[in-house]
C-alpha cells in the first residue's frame, strides 16, 4: 500500500503544478503555485517512498533506482537552497538545474519502465517515453511555449492515470513472489524484499 500511496502523492503534486501553470489566469492558481515547494518535495518524497517499498528482483537494479532518485532529492535540495526563489520556477527559468534534478526523474522514468514491462500498463509506457522527451525537450529548448506545457500536461495526466490504476491492481502484484527473493538470496543474487 506504501508504494501506491507514494505514487499517488508523486502524481497529485506534479498534477497541481501542471494545473497551476495550465490554468495560471484562474483565481485559485496562484494557491497551487504558491505551494509549489511543498509540491516538489511531496513529489520526491512520494518517489523516495515507493521506491523504499517497490519489489524488483534484482537488488543492484532496486539500488540504482535509488540511489538515482537521493541524488535527484539532493539536487533539488541544493537548488532551492542556493538560488533563491521556488524550485520549479528557477526550473523553469533555468533548465540547466535540471542537471541537478533531472536523476529523480531518471529514476521515475525506471519505476515505469518495471510497470510497463511486468504489468503492461499502457500509461507506464507513455511515461517512460514522456518524462525524458519533457525533461530533455526543457533542458534543451526544443521543447517551447504551449508545446512544453501540452507535454507537462500529458505527463501530469498519466501520472494521475498511473498512480490511480495501481489502486486496481491487486496487492499480490505489488508484494511479489517471495519465493523469488528467497531463491535469488540463497543464489547470492542479493534479492531483497
């Protein structure tokens, strides 16, 4: 349940910064955007918490995962912390910090990759071509204007499709065959739940 419930809170703050920009003339707006730095760390939050639960047989993967996912976290910390103003809008301003964010993305960008491939969800493999088109379209200015923003709001939409399949799915799926882990330990594998 932890790793769905991460999911979920990684997929309502992208959402609400995707509304917020998507909607930026609408009155409540400015709310969502004034609560952007709370977004970006539920965001990686969520992602640190389903990565801690989510089951991948092969351990080094799991680790890398990760690991990929702490320097993103870092990263961010180390943005916001140095240049002044909300997270996502220095982003924005300046796409060159997503060289410093860009691992936690990379490390989402795997977690979908591990749905797509186990459970074939269609919506895991939209966002595991969509969140680099979107990060590296940003970081490289290819992506631009409305083009940009439709972009974030796909990604934001099967986020918010993703996370909220997951809770169909059943729990079996997420917990893993056991046995596996208790093979591949005793193989050396470093399996681990």
């Amino acid at each position: 349940m932890g790793y769905r419930t991460g999911l979920s809170l990684l997929a309502a703050a992208c959402a609400s910064q995707a509304l917020a920009h998507t909607a930026a003339d609408a009155p409540w707006a400015g709310v969502l955007q004034a609560g952007s730095d709370v977004a970006a760390v539920s965001a990686i939050g969520g992602l640190a918490m389903s990565l801690s639960l989510i089951h991948i047989y092969v351990a080094p993967i799991k680790r890398a995962l990760q690991a990929l996912a702490a320097v993103g976290a870092v990263g961010a910390a180390w943005v916001g912390l140095t240049q002044g103003g909300p997270l996502l809008q220095t982003l924005e301003l300046h796409p060159i910090y997503l060289l410093a964010v860009g691992p936690a993305a990379a490390a989402l960008t795997g977690v979908c990759f591990k749905e797509a491939l186990c459970y074939g969800k269609a919506e895991a493999a939209v966002l595991m071509l969509g969140i680099p088109v979107l990060c590296l379209g940003h970081l490289t200015g290819l992506l631009a204007g409305g083009l940009e923003l439709a972009a974030a709001d796909i990604v934001a939409i099967f986020l918010v499709l993703f996370a909220a399949r997951k809770w169909t799915q059943p729990v079996s799926d997420d917990v893993g065959d056991k046995s596996v882990f208790e093979y591949l330990a005793k193989q050396g594998d470093g399996a681990e739940l």
